[in-house]
C-alpha cells in the first residue's frame, strides 16, 4: 500500500455543474417522539464528490446517513440516492452502494479473506463492465493493509484492524456512492494516513461519491471537497474548508521577521501586503508564513454562533456557482 501525501488537501478538480448528481435531498425531517432531529436539511453531492458532515454529537449525522442508506425511515422530505427514494431501493440499488457503519461486530469467527470473499460474492450478480464486482480480495487487502492477516479470525483483530476490514467490507462492492460514519475512529496515525490515500483514490480514480461523517476536523479538511455543517436540524454551513474560513473572518494572519525581529499583521489582502513587504525590506524578510482561520476556529464559530441564535444565512454559492 502506497503512503498518502499528507500534504495533499482535496486538491481533486471540484466537479462541474454538469456533473451528475448522486445524491439528492430537500427538506429532510426526522422526527424521534416529540423531538425534531431534522428539521428541514438540504444536500447535493455530485459524482466523484468527497462530502464531510460534520456536527457535535447527537446533532442528527448518523440519523441523516441512515435515512440515506435506507436503513431508517424519514418523516418527511424528499430524498434521491442515485437517482432512487431509499425507501424503495432493491437490491440492485442497494449493490451500488457502500456503507462503513460506525460499528460492525458481527462475523468474529470468520477469516479476514473468508469474509471479504463471502461479502465479495453478494455482488457478483450485480457486476458490469464498468464496474466488475466484487473486488478481488488480494488486491483489497492490500489497499485497507490487511494483507497480513487475511487467515485470521475477525475476533483476533485489533480495533483498528478491525476499522480497516469494516472498510474493506464497505468498497468490495466497488459501491458508486459511499457512506463512511465516523470512518477512522480507533485508527493510529499511519492507519489514517493509508485510509486517506484509499479515499482519495476511490474519489478520483473511480469516480466514487463519499459522503463521511467526522468529528476529526483535519481529517473533513484533508479529505473533503465540500464541508456541511449540521446544528440545529438543519444544514447552516456548507463549502470549501477555505470558502467556510473566510465566512468566519476575511483576514488572515501574515508572520514573518527581520533581523530576527518578530511580526504580524491580519489582513484582507495578504498578497497586496506581503508585495508591500517586499518592495520595503526586500531579502532582509525571513520567516514569511501566512495563517487562515483554521477549520476547527471556524467550525466552532459557526457552530457557537448558530447555538447563541445569531446564524446567519447558509452560504451556498459555492455550489450554485460551480
Ligand atoms: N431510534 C431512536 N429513537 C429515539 N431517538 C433517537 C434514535 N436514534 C437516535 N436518536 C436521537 O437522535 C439524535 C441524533 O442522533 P444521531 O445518532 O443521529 O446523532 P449523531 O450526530 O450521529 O451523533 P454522534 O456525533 O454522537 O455520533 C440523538 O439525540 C439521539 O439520541
């Protein structure tokens, strides 16, 4: 298994408007008892696009993905998975699909190869020339690094390994369209490391959609295109880790030193600025480092100021102008 890039941040092509769109859902409401959990989330995702739903706990992600993957039944909205309702998707539909639940713990007598070759041989039926399936289980055990241990038992493996396998599980139907709830928690760093190289490849080289829920906000930032905030039942934040950092504050940070003097200034117009700099003190400017908003200050801005009542409109132009 190759090692990602860390310094890669979602640097696939953003997808066009044109692009297909895999999942379609407008006014979705969910309600638990006398409780609205989801009170009216809208959200698109296009072919190949990598989305991160992000929000504290209990705010409604897993609910959401759930009523996505047919699992649960909506109160109200509309909803399109690949161009079906989830409430009556059949098994070719279901095929499509690939789903990493947050908790698997079923299996434990099984062989890591066995199982992956027994789960492989549900989507055999549902193969095509443009998607063969199931994967072949060498191959997928080299991408999730469980090469090693194909002959062992599921109830031997370690969480993490046991994480890896729940997520060879979910993309040995080679799914069009890939659910991930809270994928990499119990991963080491190197696990996490590998699992956002299979994310980007699957994203890129196969055109998969993922929609993820995290709470790791490096992790939204490093894999996602597009980042939605859910608080309140509703979706009140959506783009670009960058798009959303200059919702929070249009200035960034600029540091940098001369003759070993420290600076820094917070502008709007950190090229103009630092060409100013230039001109002025030329090679004698050292240290130069630019700091945006990071995605975890805007999260918890945006997040705080939806809870205080002062949210401001959603942000969506991103997506239309794309
Ligand atoms: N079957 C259920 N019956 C009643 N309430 C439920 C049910 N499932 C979930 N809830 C409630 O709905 C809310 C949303 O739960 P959900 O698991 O979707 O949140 P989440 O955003 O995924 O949380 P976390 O980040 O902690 O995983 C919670 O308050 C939860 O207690």
């Amino acid at each position: 298994m190759t090692v990602a890039d860390e310094t890669r941040v979602a640097t696939h092509s953003p997808r066009s408007a044109d692009t297909e769109v895999t999942l379609d859902v407008r006014g979705l409401r969910m309600r638990y008892g006398q409780v609205d959990v989801l009170d009216g989330v809208d959200l698109t995702a296009r072919r190949g696009e990598v989305v991160a739903l992000l929000g504290p706990n209990g705010v409604g992600k897993t609910t959401t993905i759930e009523i996505l993957e047919g699992f649960r039944m909506r109160s109200a909205g509309e909803v399109s998975v690949l161009g079906v309702d989830p409430a009556h998707g059949d098994e070719d539909w279901r095929s499509r699909l690939g789903i990493v639940l947050q908790s698997w713990r079923d299996h434990g007598k099984w062989k890591v190869g066995e199982l992956l070759a027994h789960m492989g041989g549900y989507y055999q039926p549902h193969s095509t020339p443009l998607r063969p399936r199931p994967r072949d289980v060498t191959e997928l055990l080299a991408r999730v690094g469980l090469s090693e241990h194909a002959e062992k038992r599921v109830n031997s493996l370690s969480g993490g390994q046991r994480r890896r396998l729940d997520v060879a599980i979910g993309i040995v139907g080679r799914p069009e369209l890939l659910f991930l709830d809270e994928p990499t928690a119990g991963f080491d760093p190197e696990a996490r490391r590998e699992f956002h190289d299979v994310v980007h490849n699957l994203a890129d080289f196969e055109d998969t959609t993922i929609l993820l829920s995290t709470h790791d906000l490096d992790e939204a930032e490093k894999l996602a295109d597009r980042i939605l905030i859910l608080a309140g039942g509703r979706i009140v934040a959506e783009g670009s880790p960058d798009e959303l950092a200059r919702r929070v504050s249009r200035e960034s940070e600029v540091h940098w030193s001369i003759d070993g003097e420290r600076y820094v200034h917070a502008t709007s117009d950190v090229t103009g600025f630092v060409r100013g700099l230039f001109a002025e003190y030329g090679d004698d400017v050292a240290d130069l480092d630019i700091r945006r908003a990071t995605l975890e200050d805007t999260y918890m801005t945006l997040v705080q100021r939806h809870e205080s009542g002062e949210a401001d409109d959603i942000d969506t132009t991103s997506f239309e102008e794309e």
